[in-house]
C-alpha cells in the first residue's frame, strides 16, 4: 500500500515541530516550572526564586545579575560557600537549562 506523499510531507512536518519544541521548551520555561529547580534549588533559593532567610540568595538579584552565564556554570557543580556541588546529581543538559532559566530572570 503507497502513503500519499502529502501525508509524509505533513507527518514529517509535524515530527520536525514537536522535536524542535522539546528541545526548546525546557529553556523557555520559568525557572520556577523546571522540576529540577523545585527538587533541587528551591530548598535553598525559595519555591519563586527570591531566596529564602536563612538559606541561598535570590537568583533574579543584581548580585546573580553580574555573575556571567560560564561562572554560573561553574558555581553549580562545583559548589560555592554554603551552596553543595551538584555535578553527580545534574547532568550538563539540566544545568545549562538552569543557567539560561536563571539568567532569563535577571532580564525581566
């Protein structure tokens, strides 16, 4: 039996759009959606990112602000002060979404 070469062209259209939106969407997102901000940094950070007393700073401060994209890079992984090494719990892909997430709340 032959498909209609219409109805590849628009499976494969559609294929195309949905990859692109997974690989897209978990950047795009709020910080505060990403499931490994709320299992892993909202403990410390606060559930809306503004920090907590006692616990780590407000990732949409001047202070996260200045800190460039590479030594957030560097700081989730490998720890900084109080702030425990995450590199055997993220992967690299978790923590680039994370870097982009948090910087995305410093343009608002």
């Amino acid at each position: 039996m032959k498909v209609p070469q219409c109805i590849v062209a628009i499976s494969s259209l559609f294929l195309a759009h949905a990859l692109v939106f997974v690989q897209t969407s978990a950047s795009s997102a709020p910080l505060t959606t990403n499931p490994v901000f709320e299992k892993n940094c909202a403990k410390c950070h606060g559930k809306t990112a503004t920090g907590c007393h006692f616990g780590g700073p407000s990732l949409a401060s001047e202070r996260v602000n200045a800190t460039s994209p590479d030594d957030l890079l560097n700081i989730i992984p490998n720890g900084k002060d109080r702030m425990p090494k995450y590199a055997c719990k993220l992967t690299s892909e978790e923590i680039d979404t994370l870097v982009q997430q948090i910087k995305s709340l410093n343009l608002k």
